[in-house]
C-alpha cells in the first residue's frame, strides 16, 4: 500500500494544491483513513490490479475527506446548502439549468464545488450514500462498494456495450461503424438491453450521430421505445421523488452523453425524468397499504416512515403520502390499534407537523387531518363501548388537538 502512494505522490501533491487547505495534520489523517479504507482485491480485475480505478478513487477520497474536514459539507458528504430561494419546477429551467442537473448540481454551493474540480457528481464512482458511510461513519461495506465500483467502472471492461464501443468510433472502419449502429438499434427496438443507462447513452450516440450526419435513419421514432423500457428497468429509490435528485451517468463509468446540448436528446432526458416521477407516484397505493399495515403491526415504524428523524426508515416526512390514505380507514385504525401503536402513530404526527422547513406539512394534510378527526368524533365515538371510549376521551382526541395547535405555531 504504501509502495502505492510512493509511487502517486505528484497525483496526491496536485489534489492537495488543487483543495487549497492548508492543514497538514488533516491532510495526512486523510491519508491514514484511506490506507484503512484500502482493501487490495477491490481494485483488481480479474487478478489484475486496476490502476486508474486506485487513482480516481484516492483523488475522490482526498477531496471529499477534506473539504468535509473544512465544513464544506451538510453533515453528509457531496450534501451542499441550499440556496435561499429554489425553484425545483423543470419547466421553468433552461437548458443550461437541466445540464447542471445533470452533474449534480442544485444550488450555488454545490456548482461553485463541482466547478472547482472540474468534475459531475458521477466522476465520483460511489454513490454519495456510500460515500458518506465511508468517510463520517467509518463503515467499510465491501459487497456495496465491489457493487457500485462494477456498474461505475468494471462492467464495462468486461460487457463492452454497444454505445461504449461507439465511443471510440473515431478509429472505427465504416464497416465496423455500421455494424455497430446496426446492433444498436436492434437492442432499443427489441429491449434488449439491461442496465438503465445502456438505454440512455445508446440513444445518446444514435442522436449524437444522426445530428452530424453520420447516420440518415429516423432516431425519433426510436426515442418512445426507448423510453417505455428505460421506465421498466428502473428502479424507484424511495428517498429520490425526481431524477433531478442525482446524476444519469452515476453508474455509467463516469461517461458523459454525447449528445448532451443537442435539443432532441435534452427532450428526451425530461421526459424520462416526468416518466420516472409518475411511476414514482404510481406506487403509492403500495406505500399507503404498508403504513395501514404499520399501524397495526409496528407503530412505531410508521412514526418513523413519516417524521424527519436521522434514521433511514423516514421516506415520507417530505411527501404528503397520507392525504392518499382513506380517512375513515385511517380513523378506525387509529382507535382500534393497541395503545402502544397508538401513541406511536400520534407522536409520528405531531413530529409530522411540527416541522417548518421548506415545506409545511400540516398545511398540505390539514383538511385530511381535520376529516379524520371529524370521523372519531361523529362516527366512532358515538357507537364505541366504554374502554374505547376512554381511550378516544382521555389519550386520542387530546391528542390530536395538541398537535393542531403545536402544528400552527
């Protein structure tokens, strides 16, 4: 290991220059970090120890290790400040705004960071989760991290997909040039291709070439298939609402699109982003049959589901999930589950709606939440026997009326 770092000390001299901090005590802790990060068969492929991978990875390490030590950071790495007035509504944006997007940049502090280095939050290799696992939490997840280095560097070593061999098409011969465009409208027309971004740079270099007039064929009538099935393949992320939320080419090598700036490929990439929100959306009838369940099986999960919290569990704090849930339904369970789940599912709400950030919550639930009150009052109280009754009289309904109030401070 440290013949390795020897041998990369002008790479490491640069990087350092480049961050512009000082502080030589912190400089070599991060050294000492990534000597224990280091694990030898991570960066080897097929017995044969990678390089360039060893390189970006120790840069990226560097970098991100300090200007965390700096505070450039939001508590969590490649987490920048937001600016103080965000309009997230890609309509509005022109194309530069989407192309920034695309490298991962959402506010002033995150393009003044990426500018700094020249780089897109895909050139990054690990996701910025584990990313953050690895430099705040000193957790080391092998299978993870051998996961993410596959998608982002090694597959394409060992696959060599269409569009990557296209990349290269300046030392191509016209007949291996045309064979290769063959086969890659075979695999949009026929779905044939597996990984998400397969699709998106495939489409990528077709457009790119049809633009320079090195292909005469019609690309658009490629684009809605292309699309159907990027959507197929996709996996929803619970914690990602919009695309915007991160980089196409995160598992893509660190490639860019070719075709990015051209008008047609830009459409496109929007499309994909609405196409990703409303698949999104679509499983919200599966999210709201989970948190009913909760309710009676793990009150305090479905707390955690709902409330701003530092744990993983709280996908829904931001999205208005329960306005999707039949109020009376919700009621009923609320009154009929144990008392332990119930003062679960209250405190869940009351830290629900106490929150003010960039968003209010208990404005967009209110009329919601003011029904399910409405329900226990007129309808469940009414008919309840004695226990039930004490149960909505003395915990639920002062409950609820505390975190009204709470809720509109």
């Amino acid at each position: 290991m440290k013949e390795k770092l020897i041998a990369t000390i002008p790479h490491i001299a640069e990087i350092f220059n480049r961050i512009g901090y000082k502080n030589l005590r912190a400089f070599k802790q991060s050294i000492f970090d990534f000597e224990r990060f280091y694990i030898k068969d991570t960066f080897e492929w097929k017995g044969d120890f990678d390089q360039e991978i060893f390189e970006k990875i120790l840069k990226y390490f560097l970098i991100l290790s300090l200007e965390n030590k700096k505070g450039r950071f939001q508590n969590e790495i490649l987490k920048f400040k937001e600016d103080e007035e965000k309009n997230n509504k890609i309509e509005e944006k022109d194309k530069n705004e989407i192309l920034k997007i695309f490298r991962g940049i959402d506010s002033k502090d995150s393009e003044e960071f990426m500018n700094k280095y020249g780089l897109s939050l895909s050139d990054f290799i690990f996701s910025p989760e584990v990313w953050n696992e690895i430099i705040n939490l000193n957790i080391v997840d092998k299978n993870k991290i051998d996961l993410e280095l596959y998608e982002a560097h090694f597959r394409l070593k060992e696959e060599k997909p269409t569009w990557f061999k296209l990349m290269g098409f300046w030392d191509l011969s016209d007949l291996e040039f045309d064979d290769l465009i063959k086969k890659a409208k075979e695999e949009i027309e026929s779905n044939r291709l597996k990984h998400p971004t397969d699709v998106l740079h495939t489409i990528s270099m077709l457009i790119y070439f049809k633009e320079n007039k090195l292909i005469f064929f019609r690309v658009d009538k490629l684009l809605p298939v292309a699309k159907a099935h990027w959507i197929n393949i996709f996996e929803i992320q619970e914690r990602i609402r919009e695309i915007n939320d991160f980089s196409f080419t995160e598992y893509s090598g660190s490639y860019g699109f070719f075709a990015k700036g051209i008008e047609e490929f830009d459409k496109f990439i929007r499309e994909i982003m609405e196409s990703y929100k409303d698949k999104y959306k679509a499983k919200n009838i599966k999210r709201v049959q989970e948190l009913l369940m909760l309710m009676e099986t793990n009150g305090w999960l479905f707390a955690q589901r709902i409330s701003l919290t530092n744990r993983e569990e709280n996908f829904y704090y931001d999205l208005p999930i329960l306005k999707e849930i039949n109020s009376e339904e919700f009621a009923r369970k609320l009154c009929n589950t144990n008392i332990h789940h119930c003062n679960s599912i209250l405190y869940g709400l009351s830290t629900r709606y106490k929150i003010k950030a960039s968003f209010d919550m208990y404005k967009e639930e209110k009329d919601w939440f003011d029904n399910v009150e409405d329900i226990i009052r007129t309808k469940i109280f009414p008919i309840a026997n004695k226990i039930l009754r004490a149960k909505i009289t003395l915990r639920i309904l002062p409950e609820i009326s505390k975190i009204k109030k709470d809720a509109i401070r």
